[in-house]
C-alpha cells in the first residue's frame, strides 16, 4: 500500500488548491456548500491528476531506471509491476469520475465542468505518447493543466473568473514550466528528449517575459479588487519571486513546483505570509 500512495505523489496534490481560488478571492470562503463542492472537487482532481502521474511513470519506466533520482520511484524500482500499475491507473480514473459526476451534478453548467477533468486526463495521455518531446508543447500543455484547474474551481462554485486572474494564472504557470526546463538543462539531465532544443539564453529570457507579465497581471489584478489592501500583497509576491528564482537556478535543486516549496522553509514561510494578507484583505478588513 505504501508504494502506491508514493505512485500517485500526494504531496504534489498542492498544485490542486488552485481549486480554491476563485472561492477564496470571491471573498465566498464561509459559504459551507461551496466550500464543500471545492473539497470533493479537490479529492476527484487529485486522484485524476494521479492517474497522469501513473501513466507518465509508466511510459517512461526505461527512461526513469537510469535517472539518478527518478529510479527509485515504485515502478522503476520493480516494487509494483507494470501491470499492476496500469489496474491502479485505472482505477483512479473511475473513481475520480465519479467523484467529478457528483461535483459538476451540482454545477450550473453540469456538462461544461465535467468535461473539464475529462479534457486535462486526455490532454496529460497525448502529453505522455509524445508531446512532451515537442518544444514549447511540452510546457505549453503543462501550463493549459493549471488553466484547466482554476476554471474547474470556478465553475464547481459557479464563480467567474476574471481576465486579471486568468492572464496572471497563465504567465505563472508558463513561468514555472519554463523554470523547470531550465533547471534540468542546467543540471545536465539526459532522460527529457525535448530538452535538446533549448538552451540557458532562450529559456532565461522566456522566464523573464511571463515572471514580469504575471507580477503586472497580478498588480492589476489588485487594483480591480474590492478591498485596496490588495495592492499591498503585490510586494510580498516580488519577493515569493525573487526567491524562487534563487532556488531553481541553484544545483540543489530539480526545479519541480511542488518539490521546491517542500524543501525550502523560506519560500513556504513567504507563502503563508502571502495568503494571511490576502486573507486579511478579503475577511477582515474591508476598506
């Protein structure tokens, strides 16, 4: 049991709290059924974003047994099978969809929201059969999967989501992508086919661009928000920034999302910072 609860990477399950932020930002966090609706949403999207992890593991099973980190992993290391894996696979798939048929039942535009999930499990397999050896494709995809979370969130709560947040949401999420890339062509990593077509100077320049465009996206944002103590947060967000950049360009790091936030207490530290002040700014106090 433990093995497959190490495949389906639960700590990575932080990337789905997105889920959370249009109810958060709507200012709608007390409404207990919506908040409700998110958490089973959270649950379902977890378990599919799971699956695209299983399955990943799966086609890249060769390519992993010679990574010097990626080998350990259940799979690769021969402590689940082949077989077995794709059983479990899915079985999350299933279960998630059901889990997602409760969620968008409930939901204004049912079809829409359900088809969603549907959308990101389809887009993550032709990610795992070859479009991850496409340039640009390969972060352009990952980047539609954090799109796909925030109006997944969205519509489960039927919450609208604003051209800020959705233009901040994208250049974030290219960002990251991008840094990843980036990291790996530092270190030197073989196993990612795609990695041939970039280098440090196209990649540096691209992380330029979507940090600068996100960090503007998010301060307009702000300024179009109820609460003018927003605006505030946007400093607070430079420095997230600023420190991030620091970590994924170092040796230590792989300059995955979810694993830098877990091994850097400074990062985590300005996180919880950002989210009270916003939280401070939407809850308490209202200026």
């Amino acid at each position: 049991m433990k093995q497959y609860i190490k495949l389906m990477r639960p700590f990575h399950w932080i990337k789905n709290l997105l889920l959370f932020v249009p109810l958060f930002f709507n200012g709608t966090l007390n409404d207990t059924n919506k908040f409700a609706n998110v958490v089973i949403g959270f649950v379902a999207f977890s378990l599919i974003a799971s699956s695209v992890y299983v399955l990943n593991d799966i086609q890249d099973v060769d390519k992993d047994r010679q990574h010097p980190k990626k080998r350990f992993r259940p799979i690769a290391s021969g402590a689940i099978s082949v077989s077995h894996a794709k059983c479990f696979w899915l079985f999350l798939v299933i279960i998630s969809l059901l889990l997602m048929y409760f969620v968008g039942y409930r939901c204004e535009n049912y079809w829409i929201a359900y088809s969603m999930p549907i959308l990101y499990l389809i887009m993550n397999i032709g990610y795992s059969e070859g479009l991850k050896n496409i340039p640009l494709f390969d972060v352009i995809i990952i980047a539609l999967g954090f799109v796909i979370r925030l109006f997944y969130g969205g519509m489960i709560v039927n919450v609208s989501i604003s051209s800020a947040l959705f233009l901040t949401v994208v250049s974030v999420s290219l960002f990251l992508g991008f840094g990843k890339r980036r990291n790996e062509l530092q270190k030197g990593t073989k196993t990612r086919k795609v990695l041939q077509a970039y280098n440090i100077g196209f990649l540096d320049k691209i992380m330029y661009v979507c940090i600068t465009l996100s960090l503007v996206f998010y301060a307009l944002w702000t300024l179009e928000s109820h609460s003018r103590l927003l605006v505030y947060t946007v400093p607070v967000a430079m420095i997230i920034v600023m420190d991030y950049c620091l970590i994924i360009e170092s040796d230590s790091s792989d300059g995955d999302p979810a694993e830098v936030l877990k091994h850097s207490k400074s990062l985590s530290i300005l996180l919880f910072v950002f989210i009270v002040m916003v939280f401070i700014s939407i809850y308490i106090i209202h200026i």
